[in-house]
C-alpha cells in the first residue's frame, strides 16, 4: 500500500450527505402502516384484512426493523473507524516525535554532555 488518508471532514460530509436519505426511508416507513390499515380496511374482508396484516407483522416488519438498524450500525461504524483512524495518526505522531527528540537527546548521555 503506498497510500492511505482518511479525511475525517470528507466522512462528515459523506454522513451529512447520506442522512437526510436515511431520515426520507424512516419517513416512507412510518407512513406505510396507516396506508396499510387504510387499504385492509376497504377490503371489508375480515379474512384480507387478517392475512394482510398476519404478513406485514411477520415479514416486513422485521425487515424493516433490520434494515433501520443496519443503517444505524453502519453510520455508527464508520464514525468509530474514523475516530481510531484519527486517534492512530495521533498516537503514531507523538511516537514519532518523541523517537525524534530521543534521537537528539539519548536517555543513556549524563546531562551536561551537549
């Protein structure tokens, strides 16, 4: 690998970009439910109308719950990544600098040499 730069202003952007998405699919979803109760209920079928629902509770719901935590977990994983990205790049620095100034100035020379 030659090169390897994470932008943590880019992935705010990207997170900025990607959540209005995110908050138009919970939207959708929200309104599904009382679209679907409306549609059972011009059926005047009890036998639709149970069926219908019976689906939706054991199908879609868990989809739709699935898929809303996976959106979360994904967002939340790519902040944790970039925080230790960030967090490694400081470590990384303060290593290198500390190793700079040891390069300088030996631990093992008595003070007062230089």
């Amino acid at each position: 690998m030659t090169n390897w730069s994470i932008q943590p202003s880019g992935v705010a952007e990207v997170l900025q970009s990607v959540n209005p998405h995110a908050e138009a699919l919970g939207t959708a979803l929200a309104e599904l439910a009382p679209a679907l109760e409306i549609a059972v209920t011009a059926t005047q079928s009890p036998a639709i109308s149970e069926a219908v629902q019976s689906y939706f509770q054991q199908e879609e719901a868990p989809r739709i719950q699935a898929m809303n935590e996976r959106i979360g977990a994904a967002a939340n994983g790519v902040v944790t990544a970039t925080q230790a990205y960030v967090a490694g790049d400081l470590e990384m620095a303060a290593n290198a600098q500390s190793a700079s100034v040891a390069a300088i100035f030996p631990p093992s020379l008595p003070r007062g040499v230089m």
